[in-house]
C-alpha cells in the first residue's frame, strides 16, 4: 500500500527520432536551412507596392467575361476536351488492364511483372506536360497529341493502382476458385475480377475526372481542345473571353467532380 | 481409391511439413484428419489437389497419378476433387448462385462462364444442391450477406456441383459456433453418404471428429501417429498427438453428444429450412 503511494514512475512520450544528437542536428539543419533558403529569395517590397495597382487592371480586364464574341471557338474547343477525355479515358483504360495484371507480383510470372512495372514505371515517372510537350512534337499540334499523352498517362495511374489492388486481394477466394479446375481466364473472371471491380469502377471515374482538367492543361502546351482556345485568348490580350473560358472549365469540372463522385458512392 | 505413398513437402523456408506419409482411403469412406496447428494437415489435402506441389512421394486417385500431371490435366483432375475451405472461401461478392456455379467452371469455355450460360443441367443441379442445403430462396443474393453456416453451406454444394470422386474438407467449422459446427459436420456427412462419396476432413476439434467420421489418423509434426476408428481414440494417444493434457472428459463427451440426429432430415419442411438458412 505504501509503495503504491509513494513509487512514481516517470513517463514522457518517447521521441520519433532517439539518437539527441541525430534528432538536434536534423531539427538545427531544417531550421538554418530554412533561413537562408528565405535569406536568398530577394523580394523587392517597393516593386510589389507599384505592382499592386497594375495586378488589379489586369483582374479588371477579365471583368465582364465576355461568352459571346469568340462562342464558336469555345464551342469547339469544349467539344474536343470532352472527346479527347473520354477516348483517353476510355483507350487507357483499356490498356492498362493487361498492364496491370501483368503488373501484379502474385499472379503474373517474374519476367511478365518486370517488364509491366517498367511500362508503368516510365508511365508515371514523366509529368502530363512533358509527355504532352513530347507528343506535340511527334503528332504535331492538335487534340491527337492530347489523346495521346492522357492514355498514356492514364495507363501508368489505372495499371499501377490494379496491379495494387490485386496483390491485396484475398487470396482464399481466388485458390478456392482454383480448385474446381477453372482455366486461366475463368479464374481471373470469377476469383479476381469480383474481388477489384468496385474499386476499379470507383477509380476509372476519378480518372476521367483527371483526365478533364488535365485536358485543359495538356491544350495550353499544343494538345488541343479547350486548353488551346484559353491560350490563344490570353496571346491575344482577350481577357474577357478567357475569363469566360475559366468558367465554364469551372464549371465543367464541379459537374464532372460531383457526378463521378455520386457514382462512385452509388457503386460502393 | 486414393493412395498417398511417401508424400514428403519440404517448403522453401526448409520447414519440413511432411515427412513420408502414407494414406490409403477407400471408396466411400469419411476420414478425419486431426493433430495440432502446424502438423501437416492442410499441406497433406492441399498436396491432393496441388495447391501446394508435393516435394516428393506418388498419389493416385482411382489409378491417376496426380504428382507431375501438366497443368491441363491437373485442371482436369482438379474437377474431380472437391474442396471445402476453412472460412468458407466464397467470392464475396459474387452471388450464391455464381458462387455455386463456379464448380462448374472446369466443365465449361471461358466465354459460356464469362456470360454466365451455363448449361441448364448445370444450374438444375445448382438448385437441387441448394435447395438440399436449405438455401434455394438466397440464390440471388450476395454471398457477403450470408452468415458463417449459410456460407459454409454454399461452400460445400460448390464442392459438390463438381460431382467429384473425393471431398477435401479443410477446417470446415474454424468459424462457426458449436451447434453451426455439428451441423455442417452433419450435413457433409450425410451428403458423402448419399453419395459414397470418400471424404478427408481435417478438423482441430477431436469431439467433433469422433461424432461424424469412421476413421482417425492423428497427425504429429509432419508424421502420422495414429490411424484407426474413432473408439480407439484414448488420453494416451491423444497425449500422443497433441501432448500431455486431462483428454479423459473430451472423450466422454464425444460419446454424450453423439446421440441427437435432428437438424437436417433429408426432404426438409419448410419451417426447419428456414432455420437451417438463420431467417428464425
């Protein structure tokens, strides 16, 4: 009883990082790092005074966005996004099925693995606007380039989120359909494919969600579609019509959001 | 009918798992397979069906030698040996009758199966199994929904629409309460009676192995230690399997339970299916 009363052990929480010297030495060096990174930022505070007045013209030039004048090419330029977004999403898709099984370590064989972790490894190791540059200058200007760039960018994120998804799955489930002797392919439909789906639907609308505002982006750099008509009217000073450009891809991309992510709820 | 002779798995970790094991089932009859966790008896009914590939020794069943067939064969091999699974193993999300159906798979082309045509035999027979179990009414239904007996249930009429010439039985009651237990036990029983059909049950639970099957081989660390009917079962060779331990009330309990044969009689009314399916 009295050892009860009078014992108390300490605790304090103990530290991520346990070597002291290692964890001052790292919390030291982030922080004078920190400080010079700031140190050689230059910021000229009398430029950014007089810049102020010129920041707010421009802002002003956007208003009001002007839908009219330059409709047609909008139009257009809409028309190719939604195409050049669902082809890619569709055509990526497609793709990386393959990929992607042959991508996951429990069911494919080394060599096979190997050579689908290297499609998707250079698939995803560029940015979509560097791929976009790239095929620009392979296809020429044009939604072509976009489509392009977008499956294949698609195929490195569908692919490699398959493949993980298939190394997560049950196992017992896939053996027991094994067991009754199905082939191949009859063993991929009944004890994997079940097993994926839901997620892999839920995935395949994010990606076309992606795809779209990627879409924009890709036009800017010669990919076409709605991307290419926000560029032109930037060059040509018409900022009205761009802000009406801004918009409507605002727009677009809360229909396209919230209606991916409703069938995504509804799918899971 | 089937002959297991020196099977010996040794696993890539060097775990010898078995060690020379010799097997003799005959037609019809329903063997228990019991030791404790780690002793081989998954390996050895996952050796039948090469789930797990056997590092040496021959077996044969009704004269095939399934060590070393090539992987057509071994499909067709596979079709004539049906496997119960140890949590039941069901496609979760897959409807019971796909998941019923799906022991027919080594029966029909990849695209019948893929469309889910399958031949109207096939999904007769489907109904009749189901039906038999008590779960005809859930054949739509997805198998997530079912509860552990019902799945259970499903897993053994999968097993049986292969119309296989040997039931490998793994762990069937791991998960399931004590009365779930029994009648699964019952009804695999019952059902390997019906049809001759030879069985090989491994099952942790030496009560229930000596309610429902004819013969015991008690499995040690890779080697069989017993191999005789269910009476002989004694403390000393219980001792003998699973080591040293008050084994005199797990016997006669056994032989108190073993009296009550209600739960599944063959035609069914409809009050008793229900019960049978959880819905009361």
């Amino acid at each position: 009883m009295r050892n009860l009363a009078v014992e108390h052990r300490r605790w304090k929480k103990p530290p991520a990082i346990k070597r002291a010297w290692l964890r001052w030495t790292l919390i030291v060096g982030a922080a004078v790092y920190l400080s010079l990174a700031l140190g050689t930022t230059h910021v000229n505070w009398a430029r950014v005074w007089e810049g102020l007045p010129r920041g707010i013209q421009f802002i002003t030039a956007f208003l009001p966005p002007d839908f009219t004048s330059r409709w047609t090419e909008i139009v257009e330029g809409i028309a190719e996004t939604l195409w050049m977004t669902v082809a890619a999403t569709v055509v990526g898709i497609a793709l990386s099925v393959p990929v992607g099984i042959g991508a996951a370590r429990n069911i494919a064989p080394l060599p096979v693995y190997y050579f689908c972790r290297s499609i998707l490894a250079v698939s995803r190791s560029f940015q979509e606007i560097i791929l976009a540059i790239f095929f620009v200058k392979l296809f020429g200007f044009g939604p072509f380039a976009g489509f392009v760039t977008l499956s294949f960018a698609t195929i490195g994120f569908y692919g490699k989120l398959l493949a993980e998804d298939i190394e997560d799955m049950d196992v017992s489930q896939a053996e027991a359909v094994r067991a009754t002797g199905a082939g191949w392919l009859q063993w991929l439909n009944y004890g994997v494919q079940p097993q994926v789906m839901p997620r892999m639907i839920g995935l395949g609308l994010y990606r076309l969600d992606i795809n779209f505002r990627e879409s924009a982006v890709v036009g800017i750099v010669g990919g076409g579609g709605i991307g290419a008509t926000l560029n032109t009217s930037f060059d040509r000073y018409e900022f009205d019509s761009a802000a009406a450009i801004i918009l409507i891809i605002i727009a677009i991309v809360m229909a396209v959001e919230y209606s991916s992510g409703y069938l995504r709820r509804w799918v899971q | 009918m089937l002959r297991i002779k020196g099977l010996t798995k040794r696993y890539r970790t060097g775990d010898l798992a078995l060690k020379s094991i010799d097997i003799d089932v005959p037609d019809g009859q329903v063997m228990a397979l019991i030791g404790p966790s780690g002793a081989g008896k998954s390996t050895v009914i996952r050796c039948i069906n090469r789930l797990v590939e056997p590092t040496a020794g021959t077996i044969t069943l009704n004269d095939t030698e399934i060590v070393g067939l090539s992987s057509g064969n071994l499909r067709r091999m596979r079709r004539r040996m049906g496997m119960i699974f140890q949590e039941y193993a069901l496609v979760e999300r897959l409807s019971v009758m796909e998941n019923v159906l799906s022991g027919r798979l080594g029966y029909v082309g990849f695209w019948q199966s893929w469309a889910r045509k399958f031949p109207q035999s096939d999904i007769d027979e489907a109904f009749r199994l189901l039906a038999r179990v008590g779960l005809d009414h859930m054949a739509d239904k997805r198998a997530d929904e079912l509860s552990g007996g019902q799945r259970q249930r499903v897993g053994i009429c999968r097993a049986l629409i292969q119309n296989p010439e040997l039931l490998l039985v793994d762990e069937p009651t791991a998960s399931l309460d004590p009365k779930t237990s029994r009648q699964i036990m019952r009804l695999i029983k019952e059902l390997c009676g019906e049809r001759k059909l030879a069985a090989i049950i491994n099952i942790h639970d030496v009560m229930l192995a000596q309610m429902f099957a004819e013969r015991i081989v008690g499995l040690k660390l890779g080697e069989i230690v017993y191999d005789g009917p269910p009476d002989k079962l004694t403390p000393a060779v219980l001792t003998q399997i699973y080591g040293e331990e008050d084994w005199a009330s797990t016997i006669r309990k056994a032989d108190d339970d073993a009296e009550p044969v209600d739960d599944i009689a063959p035609v069914m009314p409809s009050i008793e299916r229900d019960r049978l399916a959880g819905l009361t």
